[in-house]
C-alpha cells in the first residue's frame, strides 16, 4: 500500500504543469509615472544640413529626439555625424536621450530630413 501511494504521489509529481506552464495574466513591471517634466520650448523643424547641435534649455535633463521627414544621423560624443558616421534615426521614429552631458554634445546630420525634439527636467 504505500508502495502504490509513493507512485500515485510521484506520478501526481510528473505530470502536474510547471509554474510557467500554468495559464494565467501576464505580470508586467509598472516603473510608476514618467519621471520627468516637460520643459519647453522644444525644437520644431530643425533642419540638419550641417552638422547642428541642440539648443537646450538650462535646466533639461532628458529629451525626445524624433525624426520627421527622412533619416537623420547623429552622435552624442560631440563628433561630426557624416552620410556614414554616427546612428541612424529613421523617419518617423524617435529617440530619448538623457544627461545634460549627452544633450549638450548630440549632433545631428540630414541632407533633407527634420528633427522635433521635446525637453524634460
């Protein structure tokens, strides 16, 4: 009998799902509100033709850098972005940057694009 029992109980133990093979809602990790506040004014229809630095407000601290009408590419090391150097951002995508360092030595680069670019505290 507890023989029988012990091979039940191992049995019961082999074919019970894992925990993550149990159905149920997904767990997500909340980080809380946006930790930043909106600091303006941004910077609308910034065309880069030449290599362009950011105008950034005194007090910014993290920025939204989107590309609006073509690729633009640049670099946060205060290099100069060429055709071929730096990241490209795609038309239509955006990017967020923070540091006061990193705003302050972005460059950016397009032959026709445009950048919006929102600031935060």
């Amino acid at each position: 009998m507890k023989r029988l029992l012990l091979c039940l109980a191992a049995l019961w133990w082999l074919t019970s799902p894992a925990p993550a093979q149990i159905p149920g809602p997904p767990s997500y990790v909340v980080n809380g509100p946006f930790p930043y506040t909106p600091l303006g004014p941004g910077q609308y229809g910034l065309a880069p033709t030449v290599s362009t630095a950011l105008t950034v407000p005194a007090l910014a601290s993290y920025a939204v850098i989107c590309a609006e009408t073509a690729t633009v590419r640049y670099t946060t090391s205060g290099t100069t972005p060429t055709s071929s150097v730096g990241m490209p951002l795609l038309a239509g995508t955006c990017v967020g940057m923070s540091g006061p360092l990193v705003l302050s030595a972005f460059r950016a680069l397009s032959a026709t694009g445009t950048l919006d670019v929102e600031y935060f505290k």
